[in-house]
C-alpha cells in the first residue's frame, strides 16, 4: 500500500514466490553432481546438490586385503570432499535464487 501501511498479502506473495523459486533449486541440485578424488586417483566419489552420494568408484590397486584402513580412509576422506562440494555448491544457488545471504542451507541441520 502507498500510505505506509504494511502490506501482509503482498508479503505472503512474496514469500510463496521465493518458496517456490527455492523448491526449483533444490530439484535442480539433484540433478548437479560434484566429485572429488583422493589417494592419487585411487578413489572417487561423487556426490549432488540434494548432499546424496551417487557414486563412488575405487581403484583396483587400492584394494589390499592387508590394509583394509587405508581404504576405509580413504573412501571416508572422498565422500567428506565430497559433500563439503555438493553443500557450498547448493548453499551458493539457494542464496542466488532467494537474492539475499541465507543463514542456512541444505544439510546445515537447520
């Protein structure tokens, strides 16, 4: 309203239109992978924007019977790069599409 009165349906509207963008962008997400590799090469994993594994590939020269720790590390190392990519990945689009800093995104436990 031009009288300086709060205007609380042009609000809602606002907040259903930025809901419905952000609801976009996180189906998009689940379609944006991001990867990360470690041990050389030995292992990748891939992970989407929705924080979901969807890959994972290992070498075979990296599996040993003898040290099954190091590929455990190494795999748990992989899918930690990986989600940390997929996280900021998603967390930068949800803060374009809502235009503004977001105190939180997906996988942020908020």
């Amino acid at each position: 309203m031009s009288d300086g009165r709060f205007d609380l349906s042009a609000m809602m509207r606002q907040a259903q239109e930025l809901s419905e963008k952000l609801r976009r962008v996180q189906e998009e997400l689940r379609h944006r992978t991001v990867s990360a590799t470690v041990g050389g090469g030995m292992v990748e994993v891939t992970a989407n924007g929705a924080l979901e594994i969807t890959g994972v590939r290992i070498d075979p020269q990296a599996v040993d019977p003898r040290d099954v720790a190091m590929l455990q590390d190494l795999v748990r190392a992989a899918v930690n790069q990986a989600l940390a990519r997929a996280k900021e990945t998603a967390q930068d689009a949800m803060q374009k599409a809502a235009g503004v800093p977001l105190p939180f995104g997906p996988g942020s436990g908020a």
